[in-house]
C-alpha cells in the first residue's frame, strides 16, 4: 500500500509528482504530498485525503523544485491527518514511505532519549531522523542512508531527499516493491512502472534489499552488502495509455467492459484456438501429486473455484488457502506438491511470504499474476500470466475473470497430462472455453436489466449471496464486492449451508441473491430458494432463460447467458459485479476508492 515516487530532474517536476501520484492512488488515498529541494533547502506540500486535496494546495502555493519526492498514502501507523502525511521531515532529510517498519518503537525511544523531537505517529519519521542523525555524524548520503537501513526492520520501499542535494534521490526495497526509470538525462524511483509510466518505459527492478542512488548521471544500485550491482534495464510495454477512464464513469465500469478482450488476452496464453489444445507452460501436472493454492481476497475465490475443476477434471488433490492463515501454521506439505499464488498485483505481502515459505521448503512454486514485472512473478519457479492489463479500480473485476480463465484451461492442461480425458475431450473443453469472452460480453449488453433491483438492495442493511458447486465462491465474491464498494453488509453462504444456521437471518428486509445457473444442481438450489420464500425472504435469482422458466413463483429474475458450466463462473462473474457497481452508484459511494482499501496490499 502507498505509492511513492522519485524525480531527479532537468525542469521543475511538481506536476510530474502529481501525475505519477495519480497514477499509484490505487494504492492508497488518505492523504498525499511532495517535497523538493529549492535552493538547498527542502520544501514540502501536503494534504489529508484524495490527491485532489494537494493539488488545490499546488495552485495556491506551488512548489518550483527540479528534484523531489512523493507519496499517496494508506495509513498504517497514524491517523490519516496532514501531520502523518507523507514526506516526512528531521533535519536535513525528507522521507517517504511504503510499508511497516517493524521496530520503530525502540528506535523512536532511543532517538527521543538523543533529545530529538518527532512531530507525527508514523513509522517512519524514525528514518528521517535515524539518516539525519548519521550526516550529523559526517557520513555522506548514500552512507548515512545504508547505516541508516541497517538499523531498520520490516517492509519498506523508501525514497529519501537530503537538503543541499540538488540532483539526489536516494531509494531502497525490502518487501515492497520500487523501481528505477531511465529517462533522457532525468531519473525517476518510483513504486511501480504505471507510475513512472508516462515519463520513461526503460525501467530498472531493484532486487530485495537493494538501495539506490539517482542523479544526472543515471544510478548507483548497491545490494543489501553494500556492493554496487548491475540490474538490468528492461523496456516494458507502454502501460500509460492503458490507464484511463475513456468515457466510463469509473475504472470499475471500465474493467467490467474489458472483461472479453481480457479474458480472451489471458486465454491466449493457455489455448491454441487453430489446434484446440490447451497447455501449461513450465508445468506438467502429471508429476504434481497435490496442488496448494493460496491467494488473499477476490484471488482466493479465483482459487477456489480452479479447486472444483483441478479435483473433477484433472483428479489432483487440490487445497485453496488464505495466505495470511497458511502461512502461520505449519501446513503439511512435500516436495511432490505445486504451490500455486494467485495474485493481481504479485505483490500481496501474506500471498508473498506465503510463496517463500513452500519456497524455503524445496516445493515448486508458481504465480498466476497479472503483474509481469511483480515479485511474485520474479521470485516463482513457473510464471502463468493473466493478461488483464493494469487494474484501477480497487474492486477486482477482470482480474478475478481473468483469473478463472486461466485456471479453467489449467485444469484442461492437468486432467490431459494426467491422462483423464483424451485429445477429443480436450478440444471439446477448449472449444467451450474459447466462448467465454463471446459470453461474458452478452452477459455485459444485459447490464440495464439490474437497475430496478439494484435500487432493491441499495435500501438493504444485509444481503445474503447463496450459490452451491463453482457458483459457491461466486456467492462468497458477490458479497465481497457488495460491501466493498457499496458498505453494505453481505455474506456469501453454500446454499446447502443456509438450513444450518444463516436462514435464521432471513426477513423481508433482507434481499438473497442466489446464483443458480440451468445445470445439475439447480433443483436443489431451487429448493433453497422454496424455503426462503416461504419464510418472506426475497430472492434475486441469477440465471440462464432455461432456470428462469423453472424458478419457484416470486423471485426476481437477473438473465444471465445460457453457458456451459465449464465456464458458467465467468460468465456467472458479471451479473454479480455489475449489481455491486450499480449499487455502489445509487449509494453515491466512491467507487474506484472505497473508504479504508487499498489495491495493492504490501503489509500483513
Ligand atoms: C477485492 C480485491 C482484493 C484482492 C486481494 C488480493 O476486490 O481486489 O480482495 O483480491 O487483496 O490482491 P492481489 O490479487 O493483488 O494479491
């Protein structure tokens, strides 16, 4: 979480600060600012809330530095207030931030007894000072900050200024990611290469530990011994034309629309339409005994529904976990196993440590990331990539599609290589797959059939989602989207589950929104669907033409498209994520930015 971002550059840099910040606010947006150097002395803006909030200041009181730093922030230590924002400040140095430091506690009261004085409640006011206090001690820079770094513990991506440094940024990563970008006698640290995205492509990734120096003349990177290193130079695709609204409301809107060509993106990763076969590259799922997935949020759901098709399909043994839980216990797991990350950002600090626990332990690992350039990605044995292009809005949508997308054809890869299904039967699932971006497209065009009963559950306090087989983790991520958004309270049950305690929740004040396609489980959802009606309970029914025709008297229909239910979980997806978005509209909720997230979740 925070985004942070770095300039050394040729002209003034104030609006580029703001642009970058713009682009990184997915990380967090409780408050923002900047610091530059101005004639030797460092000045800094900064403003509770939205970007926005700085920018006004920027009018009133602009800043004309030519290098400077900046950070959107999601709060850890300290209230969101204009004393926690970001830079901070002691003595000659300015600082930002993007992570937890672990042991600022004992480092705050050691720098207090020194007599120096703290103005906020942040972490990491303690690295301001701790580097303020080594250039008091005669070290230059870029020493004062190593010295400074190895008094540190926990996660940080970091970007320093130090006053009289006119052409100086200094970086450094441990946990959380940072980049460098090679620009034309400019240079630039920033979180991500979104965020340097519309000043260079020519981007650096810095290993974990590393720290860096930026000035005119390029940069020094040095390991966490402090020996320089080279870390090579990639071009990355151009991502900043990618990031705009267009004529959408919201990016959630957007990326609900750009469900098809991503799912079709993602699927031409796995499936080779002209031979219908499917593949898994770095992977023979034949030498798999048992497949660990783990994943935080809306990627967990992802998860769980691949867990349906790799144990019916492919006959793996299959467990999904919450990477925050299993990476606490001691899970039972041998070499012979495949631990497999979901992850849109691949940089989820659970879903991480996670991963390198399996790691430590001989087990292959793979992440399936949206993130190419992510830690994740670097750090995994077997990379499967979802091509859903960069993810705004804090809501996951096509991530998640794209996600399940690439799981389905996963579990087509294993259930051939492990010899369940033959080469016939394989077309035929690649073929069916191969129709889903067609699909969710339709399922999309029926957007306005929502809005009556969106104004339903927008007068809702709770809302229950019930679905049984894949549609169970839909249920799960159509309440986690509800409430994300919207602030409504949901919970998602198995519609098996309901009779064993949740159905005593059922009133007419509550709206049920069950996800029931046409397919061999629908009578008994069917039944589920009696007994809550029965009892007043109103039901909002998610399904195909031929499970409408069949619906017990008194529902609310949403039409989705007949599919198969090979790939009824993405197509099943829309509907769901377009009732949260409307929902979150009539509420006049902040869509993209729901109060208290962040995108991208890099502390624990
Ligand atoms: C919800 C949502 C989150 C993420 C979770 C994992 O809409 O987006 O639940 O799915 O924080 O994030 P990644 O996929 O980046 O690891």
């Amino acid at each position: 979480m925070c985004g942070i971002i770095g300039i050394v550059g040729l002209a003034p840099i104030s609006a580029r600060l703001v642009e970058s910040l713009r682009r990184l606010e997915y990380r967090g947006y409780d408050s923002a600012g900047i610091a530059g150097v101005v004639d030797g002395r460092i000045e800094r803006r900064r403003a509770e809330g939205k970007l926005r909030n700085l920018e006004a200041l920027l009018v009133d009181n602009p800043m004309n530095a030519t290098v400077g730093i900046g950070h959107t922030r999601w709060a850890t230590h300290g209230a969101p207030s204009v004393r926690n924002a970001h830079p901070q400040l002691a003595g000659k140095v300015a600082v930002v931030h993007n992570g937890i430091i672990e042991n600022f506690a004992p480092l705050k009261a050691a720098l207090i007894a020194e007599g120096r004085h703290f103005e906020s409640d942040t972490d990491t006011e303690v690295v301001a000072h701790l580097i303020d206090r080594e250039l008091g001690l005669g070290l230059e820079p870029v020493a004062a900050f190593k010295a400074a770094l190895d008094q540190l513990t926990g996660a940080y991506a970091l970007a320093v200024l130090v006053q009289g440094e006119d052409a100086l940024v200094m970086g450094a990563r441990r946990g959380s990611p940072l980049v460098v970008g090679e620009g034309q006698g400019e240079m630039f640290i920033g979180t991500d290469a979104l965020g340097l995205g519309p000043f260079t492509n020519r981007i650096i990734h810095l290993d974990d530990g590393d720290y860096v120096a930026i000035d005119h003349a390029g940069a020094r990177v040095f390991d966490r011994d402090g020996i320089r290193v080279e870390r090579p130079l990639r071009i990355v695709p151009a991502a900043s034309a990618l990031v705009e609204k267009g004529n959408y409301r919201h990016f959630m809107e957007k990326e609900i629309h750009d469900q098809p060509d991503a799912c079709r993106h993602t699927l031409s990763a796995y499936v080779d339409p002209i031979t219908s076969t499917v593949s898994s590259p770095g992977v023979d799922f034949a030498a798999v005994d048992r497949l660990q997935i783990v994943a935080c949020g809306t990627a967990s759901y992802a998860g769980m529904i691949g867990r349906y098709l790799f144990e019916s399909l492919a006959g793996l043994p299959t467990e999904v976990e919450i990477a925050s839980e299993f990476r606490y216990r001691e899970p039972a797991l041998r070499p012979g196993a495949l631990a497999l990350a979901i992850s849109q950002s691949g940089e989820t600090a659970d879903t991480l440590a996670a991963l390198r626990w399996c790691k430590a332990r001989g087990i292959t690992t793979a992440a399936l990331v949206n993130s190419s350039e992510s830690t994740m990605a670097r750090e995994v044995d077997v990379v499967f990539p979802t091509h859903a292009g960069p993810e705004i809005g804090v809501a996951s949508t096509k991530a998640f599609t794209s996600q399940v997308a690439a799981l389905i054809a996963l579990a087509i890869a294993a259930a051939r290589q492990r010899g369940r299904i033959d080469a016939g039967e394989e077309a035929r699932l690649a073929t069916l797959l191969l129709e889903a971006p067609r699909l969710i497209a339709e399922a999309i065009v029926d957007e306005t059939l929502i809005g009556s009963i969106a104004q339903e559950i927008a007068k809702a306090r709770d809302v229950l989602y019930l679905g049984r087989g894949a549609m169970y983790p839909l249920a799960l991520e159509g309440a986690l989207k509800l409430k994300e958004i919207s602030y409504i309270h949901a919970e998602g049950y198995a519609a098996g589950e309901l009779k064993h305690g949740p159905i005593a929740l059922v009133d007419e004040a509550t709206p049920i929104i069950v996800i029931a396609p046409s397919d061999a489980l629908f009578d008994k959802t069917s039944s589920n669907m009696s007994e809550v009606i029965a009892r007043g309970g109103r039901v909002v029914l998610i399904t195909d033409a031929v499970g409408a025709g069949h619906a017990p008297e008194g529902v609310n229909v949403v039409l989705a498209p007949a599919c198969d239910p090979l790939i009824a979980p993405l197509v099943f997806a829309v509907p769901i994520q377009l009732i949260a978005y409307q929902v979150a509209v009539l509420k006049g909720a902040d869509v993209d930015q729901p109060r208290n997230l962040a995108k991208s979740v890099t502390v624990e």
